[in-house]
C-alpha cells in the first residue's frame, strides 16, 4: 500500500480509508479534547497483514497534530498502544492500560 489518504468524516465521526474498493473505519467521539476511538472496521477483503497498524498509527499522527488526548475504548487501538509505546504520551493524565 502506497501513500494512506485518510478522510475525517465529521459528519459520521469516524477516520475512513478506502481500500480495495472498500472502507477501513475507525469510529470516534469527541468530548472536552478527548478523542474515544470506540471501533476499528477493517474490510475482511484487505489482505495486507500490517494495515491495521499502519491505518491506526496514520489516525494517530493527525489526532497528535491536532494536540487532543486519545482514549482507546477499541480493543484493537488499547493492543496498539501496548504495543507502541510511544503513544502512551497521548492519553490523558491518569489513564492507564
């Protein structure tokens, strides 16, 4: 996969890539500079083994940009961010994982 073209759609609030003539999604809410991302949908058709990390770690460099706290309530972003530990330094102040 090329360069990743990410839309926030703030209409349906979520960051959304088309892949495959399909979308990969992550959903949020945004509350008092808090960003939740509450659910990451990866179409079953992708078979690129590394998007689903290459996709959060793209959402999470534009959500740093806009210097908001993320709160991971998706299973898959909390394994992420476990794993990248460099992006601890986004949650708020007292949230662990």
């Amino acid at each position: 996969m090329g360069n990743m073209i990410i839309n926030d759609n703030l209409f349906l609030r979520q960051y959304e890539v088309e892949i495959e003539d399909d979308l990969a999604i992550i959903e949020y809410a945004l509350q008092d500079r808090k960003i939740f991302l509450t659910k990451l949908i990866i179409p079953s058709s992708n078979k690129d083994e590394d998007f689903e990390e290459k996709f959060i770690r793209e959402v999470f460099e534009i959500i740093k940009e806009k210097n908001i706290r993320i709160m991971p309530t998706s299973p898959q972003v909390r394994k992420f961010i476990k794993k990248n530990k460099e992006f601890k330094e986004m949650l708020p102040i007292g949230v662990r994982l």
